[in-house]
C-alpha cells in the first residue's frame, strides 16, 4: 500500500488531515457537555491538529493551534497548560494586525484559561474584551464561530471579591 503513496501528496495530506482534527476538536469543544471520551477526542483532536499543522503550516496556523490548545486544556480543568497555549497565541495575535475573529476568540480562550486557574481579575477582564471584539466582527458567520466558542466559557461574576 505505501508503493501507492506519492511523497509530493503527504504536506497535502497533512494539510487535509490538520483541518479535519482541528475542525473536529473545536466542534468538541463547543458543546455544553461531552462525555469522557469525547474529551479524549477533542484533547487528542486538537494535539493532531498542532502536530500535523506545525510541519505543514505557517506562524498563523501554529497561533491558531495554539489557541485551540488553549481552550481544549482550559475546558479540561489544565490550568497551566491553558495558560501557556492561550498566552502564546495571545502574544501572535496581539502582535500583528490580526482579524476582529481571531481577536475575539484569543479573548475568549484567554477568559476561559484565566477562569480555569482561579484568576477572576483576568477571566472578567478577558471576557469583557471578548465581548468588545466580538461586536467588531461584521460578517454574521465569523461572529457566530466566536459565540459558540463563548457559550461555553463561564461567565465571570459582576462583583471582584478578591483577586485571583
């Protein structure tokens, strides 16, 4: 079977694969529950999706995967890890003139890692920025994207007893 395989078709191939993972992580990650083999899907969906991108792709696709990674470690409680996805692809986006929807969900994904470690200053500031950015955000599919995504990070609470 591998005689079969054309070496000039595999970044193809990779290209086609990362989409599918990523395509299919993110659609994990937007709904309101999973069971526990969805979310060894969607966290195995996602690490697919990094790797395959990262030997095919450009910087964009590396800060997209992170992003990804962000919000998949932050719905599964990994603080840390959420964290240091959600600030990497944080850095990229913040650094460059990106899109109102690649702003959108950095704040989003950024809200939800800050909610999953315990900062309450970061997650209502974050979510607050989140929901700025998404009215900057024309076309209603491209908002819709990001609102899937926001329909499941915890809404901060109005009043900041302490400062995470």
């Amino acid at each position: 079977m591998t005689a079969d395989l054309n070496p000039e078709d595999e970044p193809k191939w990779r290209r086609r694969l990362g989409s599918g993972a990523n395509n299919r992580a993110w659609t994990l990650s937007e709904q309101l529950s999973r069971t526990r083999e969805e979310d060894a899907e969607m966290l195995h969906a996602a690490h697919a999706s990094a790797y395959l991108w990262s030997t095919v792709g450009n910087e964009q696709n590396a800060a997209l995967a992170d992003l990804l990674l962000g919000q998949v470690h932050a719905l599964l409680g990994s603080a840390a890890l959420a964290a240091r996805f959600s600030n990497s692809a944080h850095e990229f986006f913040a650094g460059r003139d990106s899109e109102p929807r690649e702003l959108a969900l950095t704040h989003a994904v950024a809200a939800n890692a800050a909610h999953c470690g315990g900062d309450t200053r970061s997650h209502q500031a974050e979510y607050a920025a989140a929901l700025r950015a998404i009215d900057t955000i024309a076309d209603a599919e491209e908002k819709e994207i990001v609102l899937a995504t926001m329909r499941v990070v915890p809404q901060p609470s109005t009043s900041v007893a302490s400062g995470g």
